[in-house]
C-alpha cells in the first residue's frame, strides 16, 4: 500500500511517496501563519498609493519586458507573516482572488501574488532594503514589520540556508534567491523555494 503526501506552505511545496512501514522520516510540518493584522501587513503605504518615487525608483506605467523571480519569507515567533500581493503596484488595482494583475503603474520590485515570490526589473540592481522602502514596512537590523523591538534580539536573515552576517537591507535580490527573515523564536530556513520554470 502506497500514498502521497504532499505540504504546501506559501508555494513551497515538498512531496514524497511513502510506503507503508518502509520507515521513511516523515515530511517536515508546514509552518503556521500569525494570527493578527501585525502578521497581514498592507502592501503599499501613502507614497506608493500616489505613485510618488521612492529613492530611485519610480513607478512606471508599462511594466520592465525582463523580470526574474526572488522569494522573501518572513517569520516572527515561529509563525509566518504575509507578504501580500500588491507590494509596489500603484491602485487602483485590479484583482483576481489573491492575485492582482495590474494598478495604476508599477515599481521595479513588486508582487502580483500572496506568497512571497518578488519580480524584479532584470535591468536594475534592487536590493530587500528597496524592497521594503516600496512595501514602506520597517527593516532594520532590529526590526521587522511592525512588531515592537525586543531588548537584545536581532533581526536574522538568510539566503538560502546561509545566514547573512550585515545590515539585511544590503541582501541584493538575484534569480532565483531565497532570503528568510526573523525574529524571535528560531525557524530552520527552508532550503529553495519551488520557483516557476522559465522565469
């Protein structure tokens, strides 16, 4: 007797067959999302609902022909924080579920999608620290989202399963990079996210 077990947890995905008794380690627990509007932070804040530029970059009516995918995951107390469709798409914006299609114009870094996977401008060299200038959430080495500071805790970041030892702002977004943040209560990073093919 056979079955499939699959887990999903904002689009990774981890799939196995195991066979009854065969003594395979079972598949790792889907992390649990936060509870509370701390955990399901806005995607844009005043500058990005009037289309202002932030820093150096603007936000543009025709989106960049070249894009490549990153992912950003981020964990307070153990428990994931949403990172919201619409991060860097001007409104109003036209939705489909979870999903926005498009706004008003859009910033080089944006998500169209609620799980954490970032399109990037291929022709610039964006940064997480951009990043969350254009989501206009705190990040600092000792602050995340919203959540009140914590004497002596530290903000850490990993891209991949490496822990990144600087400022987190600083982690430049390339093809196909993981990076998780967190606060609090350690979480193993994921080890690759399942990025869509071709892009």
């Amino acid at each position: 007797m056979r079955r499939r077990v699959v887990a999903v947890a904002l689009g990774l995905s981890v799939a196995a067959t195991a066979g009854c008794g065969q003594g395979r380690p079972p598949l790792p627990r889907p992390l649990l999302f936060g509870e509370g509007a701390l955990y399901r932070p806005a995607p844009y804040g005043p500058r990005v609902a009037s289309a202002r530029t932030i820093g150096r970059l603007r936000c543009e009516a025709a989106a960049p022909p070249a894009r490549f995918l990153a992912h950003v995951e981020v964990i307070v107390d153990g428990r994931v924080a949403i990172v919201p469709a619409g991060i860097g798409v001007a409104p109003p914006q036209v939705r489909r579920g979870a999903y926005v299609v498009r706004g008003r114009c859009e910033y080089p870094i944006r998500t169209h999608e609620p799980t954490g996977l970032l399109e990037v401008a291929s022709s610039r060299r964006i940064t997480l620290g951009e990043l969350f200038a254009v989501w206009q959430q705190p990040l600092t080495r000792q602050r995340l989202l919203e959540f009140a500071p914590r004497r002596g805790s530290m903000v850490r970041a990993y891209v991949g399963r490496a822990r990144w030892p600087g400022d987190p702002r600083e982690i430049v977004l390339r093809r196909h990079r993981a990076v998780t943040l967190e606060l609090g209560r350690f979480v193993p990073p994921r080890p690759r996210y399942a990025f869509p093919r071709g892009i």
